[in-house]
C-alpha cells in the first residue's frame, strides 16, 4: 500500500459578506434589528400596533443602512474602531506636584 499526498482545502480564503455586510456587520447588524423589532413590540401595547410596527421596521432599516456604511466606508474594523475610538478619554490631564519630586543628589 502506497502512500498519497492529498490535498485538504483549509478555508475559503474569501471575505465573507451578506447583502454587502462584511462578517462582523452581519452579527450587529441582526443583533439591532432584533432588538428594534422587540422594542416595536413592547410599544404596541402603549400606543398603535400599526404605528408602533412601522416605527420599528424603520429603525432596523436604519440601523442597518448604517451598518452598511461603516461596512464601506471603513472596512471590516471600522464599528469596532468607532465604538473603541467613543469609549478612550478626550484628552489625557497630568499634573505633578512639583514641590514631592524625589530631587537626585551626589554623594
């Protein structure tokens, strides 16, 4: 019995997308709809299921077109680098009490 190389495809080396999302937009962008959609049904109690329906389908509409654009207009990372960007500080504020600095002398 002879041994043989076989090859084993390891992946589909493609950039997966959906409707134009990129991989992870596809996850948020469900994860918002959803969520609109439940919200959309929790207000159909207070106010008009029609009115509350059209309102939640509006959002995740919404919410979705912007998926899109940070899908195009910043890549695969963009959301994650947005909402990472938002959550660092502004501006960095040091101050040193000048007077407890440790002052090195010679022996």
């Amino acid at each position: 019995m002879e041994n043989k190389m076989v090859k084993i495809p390891k992946a589909l080396q493609k950039d997966v997308s959906f409707l134009g999302l990129r991989a992870k937009y596809v996850d948020q962008a469900f994860k918002g709809s959803f969520l609109s959609l439940m919200v959309g049904l929790f207000l159909s109690t207070v106010i008009p299921t029609f009115l509350s329906l059209l309102l939640s389908f509006c959002t995740a509409a919404l919410y979705i077109a912007l998926m899109l654009f940070y899908s195009k207009a910043y890549g695969e990372n963009g959301f994650i680098k947005s909402q990472a960007d938002r959550k660092g500080p502004d501006t960095i504020k040091g101050h040193v009490n000048k007077k407890m600095l440790v002052l090195w002398k010679k022996d």
